[in-house]
DNA sequence: TTGACTTAACTAATGCCATTAGTTAAAATT
DNA sequence: AATTTTAACTAATGGCATTAGTTAAGTCAA
C-alpha cells in the first residue's frame, strides 16, 4: 500500500479532534489508537506531530486551559460588576459541562510542573485575583481567597462529574449558595 | 509446575496490599499485574477473588471512604466542640495526605451510582451534617452547607495532589483561610 | 481413612494498547 | 531536475486485562 499524501493533518486539527474525542467518550479514552482513528491514520503516524500520549495530553491540557480562561474572560464580559464573582463561578461551571472530558484534561497533564502549563493556569489565577479587587484584601488573603475559590469550584466540578452529589437537590443552587457563602465570609474579613 | 497451597490470601490483605501499592507508586500503577507480583502470585488468579480490575476498584473505593469516615471520626473526638468543622477539615486533608492513592480511589469508583459506593459516601454526608447542627441551618440549606464543605476541601487536596497550587505560600494557612471564609458566611446566614 | 468435591492456584492464548525501527513516496527546496 | 525533508506506512516488541482450560491442595461426607 501507498503513504497517503501530506496535506490534511495539523496541530491544531489533531488537538481540536482529541478534544473532541475527550468530551464525547470521556477523557480515558483519549488513546493514541482512538485518535487515529478518528484522524484515518495509524497510531504510529502521530508520533510524527506529538511526543507519544504524554504528549498529546499535555497539548490537551494546555488547550483546555487557554479555552477555559477564554470563558472566564466571556463570563467577566457579559455580567454586571457587582457579581463578578458569581458570575465567573457559572462560566467555570459551565465550562464544565459542556467540555467534561477537555475539562479534566485540565489538571492531568503528565507534569502539572511544566512551564507552558503552568503559565496557562497562572492567566487564570490573574484573572480571578483581578476580579476580586473589589474586596479590597491584603495581598496574602487575596491569594488565599483565589486559592479558595478555585478549590471550591474546582471540587464543585469534580464531585458533579464523578456523580458524587447524589441527593435530590438543585445542583445550580448549590453552587450558588457555596459561592456567595464563601464571599460572604471573605467581605466580612475586610472589617 | 505445582499451583501453591491456598492457605495465604484472603480478601483483606489483597485490598490492603493493593491501598498500599495505590499510597506508594500513585492510583494509576494500581494494576492486576502489579497487585499479583506484590502478593507472589500470577494476575489471572486474582480473578478467584474480585471481579477484574473494576471490582478491585469498587473495593479500593469502599475501603477508603471507610477509611476515610473513621478518620473523621477520630478528628471529631480529638477537638473541641467550637472549631468541628476545622477540625473535620483537617482531618478530612491530613488523611488524604497520607494516603494519596487511596483517596484519589475513593472518587474513583467504576460506577458510582453503586449502592454500596453510595452509602459509604452517605454516612460521611451524616456525620458532617451532624457537625453542623449547632448552625441551627434549614434543611436545604445544611444540604448545600455540606455540599459546599465536601467541594471546597475536596477541591483543595485534589489541587494540592495535582500539584494546581504554584505559589509560594502556605497551604495549610490557605485550609484554614477558605474553611474559616466559608463558615463565617454561613453563620452569617442565621441572622 | 478414603473418595468426591470445591477451590485457588497455574499455564496458554487472545486482543488491545503504546512505542520503536525501518521503509516509502509525496512535497518542498535547491 | 535532483535532492532533501517529511509524514505517512508496515512490522515487531512488550505490557496489560481478560478468558479458558488444567491441576493439585484442602475440605468434607461416607
């Protein structure tokens, strides 16, 4: 048989698929095997546009990063300065949703040391410390604040995902009442 | 060659073994083959006593949300009536730090919905819905108080072991920022 | 005590996966 | 037009879970 020819495939193809693949079978089923398939080539052939499946999922994470702040940014965007907070707590969730498999892409990069990673998460951090000027904290309780936040929605994200809610209970009104008790708490620090 | 006698292994030490297998080499080297060669045995014979490598994992997770729960219980006798919820908190963390593997099982079950999954994971749910009593909450409101505590300090150990917190600053500062934040806005609530 | 049964180990084999090595032809460059 | 680079390919290796079939140790009833 005949190699095919060269055109088709790039990166940004190749990411955009796995991704894909992420969100409609789950993020353990991003396998060098499955992606081929998807792409109608041989698993071998990838190796030639990324380092082996560690690779690919660092590409992953990176892209699912850039993809979430970018919904942070829209969220921001599209809500009245007053609920910033809230507001980003519902795009991040959103985000979720809808890109379960990118989503826990997320934080499973095969070295969360790495510095492209984690000069796309630190974006992140800026954003939300940036929105929280409002509260007027010192510097260290704002750090402590964005690290709060994120442990808060991230552990939202995650228990949802994994089915670990299993009451009969609004989910979206959980989330509320867990940020705006949260913020509650830090505004009451400032007095 | 001979099979070997039977009179070694029971259910008990496979699932510790395997907990301690999760706690040194990490959740994701808990494999058959790894289990068997640390028990001197051939993986196929493995399946005489868990039903593949998902029943090995349903048992992992049941263990550790047991596990789990009693160390609740400890850190719940251990402290003062007044700061139970911190101290549920650091319990909560300081066992997940010492057994990493087996708490990332304890999410990680094939199938959550499980009934035995599930009511393991109840009986933490009561026994932090309990500790909040003397917040005087409605019912629904308890329900996303605990829901909101479990978020929040699940989310925290799940960064801290992904290795999410960059910065230099102390994490179990940022634990008693985010846990002590949120109470105080739900006691807040009360009035 | 002996014989039948059950059980928990085994070996052998299958299929899927990632990965490496070596090949080939298309595309790009000179 | 010739050469180099590239991106596909096939073939092969080793690790994994899993199934099927085998065997001998332990259990238990006659």
């Amino acid at each position: 048989m005949s190699p095919r020819p060269k055109t088709s495939l790039d990166m940004e193809t190749i990411i955009r698929t796995a991704a894909d693949l992420a969100d409609r079978k789950g993020f353990g089923d991003v396998t060098l095997a499955n992606l081929a398939k998807e792409l109608n080539i041989k698993s071998p052939s990838l190796y030639n546009h990324v380092d082996g499946l560690p690779g690919l999922k660092k590409q992953l994470a990176i892209y699912g990063i850039n993809n979430l702040y970018q919904a942070l940014e829209d969220a921001k965007e599209n809500f009245s300065k007053k609920d910033v907070v809230l507001a980003l707590s519902i795009g991040y969730v959103g985000f979720a949703r809808k890109h379960p498999g990118v989503y826990e892409a997320t934080f499973n990069a095969p070295d969360p040391s790495d510095s492209e990673v984690q000069d796309a998460g630190s974006k992140i951090v800026g954003l939300v410390l940036d929105s929280l000027g409002a509260f007027g904290l010192e510097k260290e309780e704002a750090l402590h604040a964005v690290r709060g936040l994120r442990s808060l929605i991230h552990g939202f994200c995650s228990l949802e995902q994994k089915g670990g809610f299993g009451l009969n209970l609004s989910l979206n009104e959980s989330l509320s009442f867990m940020v705006e008790a949260f913020m509650a708490g830090i505004a009451a620090r400032r007095c």
